[in-house]
C-alpha cells in the first residue's frame, strides 16, 4: 500500500512537471505572435502616407474661383503652380463685382489695418510663403488678424490642387498671376503688379506701389501727384491708366508704349507685368 502511495506521488510530479514545461514553451510563441502582429502593424504605418504628406503633384498650372460672390462682395481666386512634383508659386487674391482685387484696393487695406493691424498685401504674402515652405495647406501658419483670409486661402489651395492642370487656349494660360519688386527703392516704394488671363488673353492688369514708411499706395498719394504733375505734366494714376491701355491692346508687356513724364513708373510696369506673364506661358 506504501509503494502505491509512492509510485502514485512520483506519476503526480513528472505530470507537473510535464506542464510546467509545455506553459514555458508556449509562452514565447505567445510573445512572438504578438511581436509579428507589432511589426506588421509598423510596416503597414510606414507604407501608408500620413495627413502631413502631400501626395506627388503633377506639373502644371492650376487655376480656380469661386462660383459666386460671398456676402461682402468677394469672390476667391487662386492660381498654384506645380514645378518637379512641388508647389513652386502661389497666386491668390479676391475680386469684387467691380473688377478691382482686394490687394489693390487702397480703402480696403486702410480699414483693415486699422481694425487688426493686418492688410490683404501683408497677409496674403504671409500665407503664400508659409505654403511654400510646408508644401500642405493644412500647415499653413494662420496670420493673425486675418483669420477669414487665412481660412479661405487654406480652402483654395486644397479646391485648386483638385483640379487637373491648364491648357493654354491661346498665348497664355488662364489664372491669377502676379508680381512684385524684393525691396523698396531709393525713394521707398515697392511695384507690385497682377494680371487676369481670360480664354488666353490678358483681360485685367493692376498695377500700384506701396510706401515703405506707412504701407499707403502711390495712387492715394496726393501730395506725390500733385509734384509729379508740377514737373512733368504727368500723375502716377494717368500714368498707369495709360500703361495698361497699352498692354490690354498689346497683349506683351515688352510692346507696351511708354508714358512720356513717367519713366520710372513705364519700366517698372513693364518689367513686374513680364515677370507675372511669365507664370502663364
């Protein structure tokens, strides 16, 4: 009875000791499905793009407007150009039913910098070179006093993109297209210029300068046009009526007539206007 005590005793231990070792060897094949699951998991991340990654673009001119105007008056535009897959420049600008841009538009800029501090120069410089840099409209840097302007620009980039590239319908490609001097001159003032090509022609052209002492536009100034014209029978404002006459009629910013009185101001249009026809080619 004694032997069948022991004899049992000892079966109990070696099937104890039998489980203990089937736990221990099925324990890492646990711990190594779930490793495998780990790192499928990581695989599948790293081949999926994040909402940070921009997906290769196609090269081209992109253009595209909103249907109608909002309750202000306004209606968006937007032109981005595509250059080896990224965002290589970026036009963008609001027009109200008279044909005027926002960012030529004295009063505007005036009421507005008094309000938030911001003008649609300023802001709209901002928000483009912010675009370029992170190459993602949703990492556009916001500018402040310009939330609704920040807001729309973001919206634009993402509603241009959409679309598919620009033919050209004739010697240019329809969109938004601008430019403007780097620096002020030796008397403080900046050129900047913009063209609207419509079914392949130039059909709007703007053109002003802004002052580098407090930001206002040459054709507000006064006291300027009233010395210019003591001196050469010429204001800044006739000046530029004609000059864009000439290049509606042209349709070349090189073939454009200069303005007798006006010299500074007929090489400047000239040259910014061929800077921002460039784009549309």
């Amino acid at each position: 009875m004694k032997k069948l005590f022991v004899i049992a005793l000892v079966a109990l231990m070696v099937l104890a000791l039998i489980a203990g070792c089937g736990q221990q060897k099925t324990e890492p094949a646990q711990q190594s499905g779930g490793e495998q699951q780990q790192q499928q998991q990581q695989q599948q991340e790293q081949t999926q793009p994040s909402n940070n990654q921009q997906a290769t673009l196609k090269d081209g001119v992109y253009y595209s407007e909103d249907k109608d105007f909002d309750d202000h008056g306004w209606k968006a535009m937007m032109t981005v150009v595509v250059k080896d897959g990224k965002i290589a420049n970026v036009f963008y600008d609001e027009i109200n039913k008279d044909g005027l841009l926002k960012s030529f538009d004295p009063e505007y800029a005036k009421n507005m910098k008094a309000k938030s501090g911001a003008t649609p120069v300023l802001a709209q410089t901002s928000l483009a070179a912010s675009l370029l840099e992170k190459q993602n409209p949703d990492n556009i840097d916001a500018v402040t006093g310009a939330t609704h302007s920040s807001d729309k620009f973001k919206e634009m980039v993402k509603q241009t993109l959409a679309g598919t590239p620009v033919e050209a319908k004739g010697a240019f490609k329809d969109g938004l297209y601008k430019a403007a001097d780097k620096d002020f001159d030796d008397h403080g003032w900046k050129g900047m210029a913009a063209v609207i090509i419509k079914d392949g022609k130039i059909a709007s052209a703007f053109y002003d300068q802004l002052n580098k002492e407090d930001g206002h536009y040459k054709s507000t100034d006064t006291e300027y046009a009233k010395n210019m014209e003591a001196k050469t029978k010429m204001t800044p404002n006739k000046a530029v009526e004609a000059l864009t006459k000439s290049l509606l009629e042209k349709q070349d910013a090189s073939q454009v007539d200069a303005v007798t009185g006006a010299t500074g101001t007929t090489g400047n249009f000239k040259t910014l206007m061929g800077e921002a026809l460039s784009f549309a080619k």
